[in-house]
C-alpha cells in the first residue's frame, strides 16, 4: 500500500529519506527530487507525498561507482538515523585503543625521496607511486588517492584515480561527496577508521574483495583547500590498522600535499588532475 503521508517541512521530508536537510535541498537542486511549493506562500514552504518521494528513491539517478557499474547514491531503506548508522562503521578510538606498530623511519624516508621523483612528471604518476608507498608501508590489501571532483551533473563527488592492490581494477570509479566514508573525513577534518562500510555506504556492497577495514587520511592544498583523501583497506579480520598506520599515512598526506603545491605552482594547468572543487558541507 502507497504511504501518501504529506511532509509538510524540510525537516520532515529529509527525516523520511534519512539524510539531513542539506542533503535533501541538494537532491532537489541537482538530481529533482519531487518538492512542491504552495501557490501565495513564501518560497522556503514546501510540501512533499511520501510515495513520490518513495518512488523516486526507488528510480533515482545513478552514477558509475566502485566497480564502474550504476549504483545508486541514496541511502538504504533503513530508517534508523543516519547518525546512529554510521555510529556502528565508523570505529575510529579503535586506533588509539590498539597496540600502535613500530614505524620504520628509514623505509618511510626513503619512499618520500622515491616520491619526489615524480616531481616533474604529471600529478597522476605521483599519486600512484603515493598509494603504492602507502599499501607497501602499511602492509594494507588495497590502498587509493580519491580526488574531489564534480560530476556530469554538476553533484560534488570523489572521483578514484589511483588505486594499488586488490581494488585496482577500481580505478577511475567514484563515490558521492555527501555519502561517502571520504566525504565523512573530509567533513572531521581529521583521520577516519571504517569497519565493514558497506551496512552504511551500501553501494560499498559490490566492491570486490569487500572492505573490513578502511582508513581515511584528508589531504588538503593550500589555503586549506580539499584536494582528495588518501586511503588504505584491508580485505579480512587478521589486519587491523593502528597508530602506526596513521603515522605512516599523515606523513605520506602531508607530503602528498606539499608536493602538488609545488607541481601546481610551477606546471600549466593541462598537466594537473582534475582541480578540487568547491565542497559544500
């Protein structure tokens, strides 16, 4: 049977489909969600019927995500909140509650100097000696650079573009801004430990091996301007990362950043990445 409940508010309209309101006003914006306005009211009133919005759901827009197939980027039917679901992936005190590993100075000193190498070529043969260096040092099963970017669309997204490891054949997939284990790192500015992503960021479903764990490092240019996230996987229950991992990965973020600064400074544009683009909260 057809819920035809009307959702008189924003508030209730980003309630029913388990997002937040910003995120419901950016579905209306880019993707139409089905948002009417009353005739003689002020702009901001808005009603919705919960079988169009359903029915939206249910046919919404897709894009090309991990594996390069369609995967929607709404939420599951899963009416729980969204903060309390992503509560039960995002386990990032384990870090600090687990025996941190020893860091190997030496090898993490010399992987930069391999690194800078890549000074004067283009940005994409030095994001893919980054994330080999961080899948090497961190003995992780699959590691990735996810660059800020924007869709056909115009929707903010993280676009994959470089990727060692069991998910290489990933390369070149993207996943949503505004739903994304990225996106959360990006918006706590700090690094982020996932378990078993997929019961949030169900499209994670599809990716093959699936993520038992993932770390998430935000890597920003000058002025504090996102460029991507640089991440590490692992594919079992046997590696856990710990303290040392983020050692390593801050590190490698840091340089990371410091080096595109210098490549962007002194190269024309033609050989850049994509710029990042203006992300929303």
């Amino acid at each position: 049977m057809q819920d035809r409940r009307i959702l008189n508010s924003w508030k209730e309209i980003s309630q029913h489909l388990g997002r937040g309101v910003r995120t419901a006003q950016r579905y209306e914006e880019k993707l139409g969600l089905p948002v009417h306005r009353p005739a003689g009211k002020e702009r901001s009133a808005v009603v919705a019927f919960a079988d169009e919005i359903d029915g939206w759901v249910s046919n919404s827009p897709t894009r090309r995500n991990m594996d390069g197939s369609p995967v929607s980027e709404l939420p599951s039917p899963d009416r729980r909140p969204a903060s309390e679901l992503l509560n039960e992936v995002l386990i990032t005190p384990e870090l600090w509650r687990r025996r941190a590993h020893q860091v190997d100075a030496a090898a993490l000193d010399r992987v930069r100097r391999e690194i800078a190498n890549h000074l004067t070529g283009p940005e994409q043969l030095l994001l893919q000696a980054l994330v080999r260096a961080a899948l090497d040092l961190c003995g992780a099963h699959s590691a990735g650079f996810s660059t800020c970017a924007t869709d056909e669309h115009g929707a903010d997204i993280f676009r994959w573009d470089a990727i060692a490891g069991a998910l290489a054949h990933a390369i070149g997939g993207s996943t949503p801004r505004n739903w994304s284990p990225c996106g959360v790192t990006l918006d706590r500015q700090s690094a982020q430990l996932f378990y078993h992503q997929h019961r949030y960021f169900t499209y994670f479903s599809t990716a093959k091996p699936l993520i038992v764990e993932g770390l998430v490092l935000p890597v920003y240019l000058e002025r504090n301007k996102p460029l991507g996230t640089l991440w590490i996987a692992s594919h079992d229950e046997q590696r856990k990362f710990d303290g040392g991992d983020v050692q390593i990965m801050n590190s490698l973020a840091h340089f990371c950043a410091a080096a595109i600064n210098l490549m962007r400074n002194r190269k024309p544009e033609s050989t850049r990445v994509e710029q990042p683009a203006r992300m929303s909260a």
